[in-house]
C-alpha cells in the first residue's frame, strides 16, 4: 500500500487538498486526519531572526496569553 502525506483544507463539509492527489476518479482511499496546532501553522516564519530576539518574543509577557 503507497502512502503519502498532504495538506487539504475542511470547508463546507468537504476536504480540499491543497495539491493534486496522484489517484484515479472514484478511487476509494484511507484518510487519516491530523489537525495541525498554531506551533505547526507558524512553523518557518521566524527564519532569518536572532535567536536571542526569538526566545525573548517566546517568553517575554507582550504576546502571552497568560499575562
């Protein structure tokens, strides 16, 4: 069995992958469904920055949703 993995969206009840699927029309397949956390949505967009200056947005009180 060929497994791969892919991004869909879930909008008005149906999924919508967000790349060409390599299966033929009317072709039945397994799906198994992760929901992706803010962490992994967000993932890359701090490249190019100090660590230092990451680090102290991460646990400084300005974005915290505890303070």
């Amino acid at each position: 069995m060929k497994t791969f993995t892919i991004y869909a969206i879930y909008e008005d009840g149906k999924l919508r992958p967000l790349t060409p699927l390599p299966c033929e029309d009317k072709e039945q397949v397994l799906l198994k469904v992760v929901r992706q956390s803010v962490v992994q949505k967000s993932q890359g967009l701090l490249q190019g920055l100090d660590p230092a200056v990451v680090q102290e947005v991460a646990e400084g009180d300005e974005f915290s949703v505890l303070a």
